[in-house]
C-alpha cells in the first residue's frame, strides 16, 4: 500500500505552530477541504485558523484525519468531526476517519496570524502573549485591547464567556462588552 501523507510536525517545547508538509496531490487536495471546515463556536474561523487540524493521512481506500481539541472537555470536537467527515466525502474521499488527539495539547499559540485577525474582525479580543511552558516564567496578565475601538482601558468582566475558552470584557471606553480567547 503505497500511503501518501500529509503531516505536521510535533510542536517544539514553545508550542509554536508546526509547519505542514504535503506530499501529493491528494493529501493537498484532502488537507485544504479540511482545513475549510468552519469552527462551530467560532463560525469565522476554520479548524485550520485554530491549528486544530494536526495532519491527514490518504490511503489507496481510505483517509484518516487527526485534530486535537482546544480543550479536553470540547463540545464542538463531535460536531467538528462529523463536518470534517462529511466535507470529504462530499469531495469523493471514502472511508474517513477522524482521530482527536490530545498530545501534544492545543494552545493558543497554534491559531495562525489570519485566525487572529479574523477574531478581532469578529469582535472577539485574540489571545495576547505566548501559552508558557510548564514550568516557565509566570505569566502576568496584561492588558486586552477592545476590538472595537483598540482602547487598552478594558476590564474583566467574567473569566468565563460565551464558551469555555473565552473571558467576557468590557472596554471602560466605547462601553461595549466583548469576549477575550484566552491564552492558553
């Protein structure tokens, strides 16, 4: 069996995004309809915008998928699955399996620089700063520019959001609330 791959590298100790290599047609063609997938939670951002897409495998008969939850406990991961599943098999690719992986785990720092953008267009505060490693420095926090007015003078309102990963803000300027993507 003669298995063309498209993988990613294991993220480095400072988690930065690993870079994607394909090899071949089909594992490019298979990558970009998966990487396409929109995030439920965050329907302006694809599961590539969010490094949750980790790599793809193409068969002669079949396609296995691995994508890696922002948190362990996330419920978009089945949703996000079976769109994964569904868009390709909609481009012709049989037999998929997607695989969630939980290691190395998801950190902020894998959301691409265009993901980043995309959340702030969408009113939604992008993670600032870099997730540390254990046993690193402490972290302090800083503040969270208002993606509607980019004032700095924002408080925390609640540490938890509309979703899990998410803090709600307001800007002490403009008075509108917003979510904040945590570093994590």
């Amino acid at each position: 069996m003669n298995e063309t791959t498209v993988a990613t590298a294991q993220a480095t100790a400072q988690a930065t995004t690993p870079p994607v290599l394909h090899r071949g047609v089909l594992a490019q063609r298979a990558w970009h309809i998966a990487a396409a997938v929109a995030d439920p939670e965050v329907p302006v951002l694809t599961i590539d915008d969010l490094g949750v897409l980790r790599s793809i495998t193409v068969g002669e008969n079949d396609v296995a998928v691995s994508i890696t939850p922002t948190y362990s406990g996330c419920p978009a991961m089945e949703s996000i699955r079976d769109d994964v599943v569904t868009a390709l098999n909609d481009a012709g690719f049989e037999n998929v399996v997607v695989n969630i992986t939980l290691s190395p785990a998801w950190t902020t720092d894998w959301i691409s620089a265009e993901g980043k953008e995309k959340l702030e267009r969408f009113g939604i505060a992008a993670p600032s700063g870099r997730a540390s490693a254990a046993g690193g420095p402490v972290r302090m926090r800083m503040s969270v520019k208002c993606p509607q007015c980019q004032s700095l003078n924002t408080r925390e309102l609640s540490h938890f959001g509309s979703t899990s990963c998410k803090a709600l803000y307001q800007c002490l300027d403009c008075l509108e609330p917003f979510d904040y993507f945590k570093v994590l």
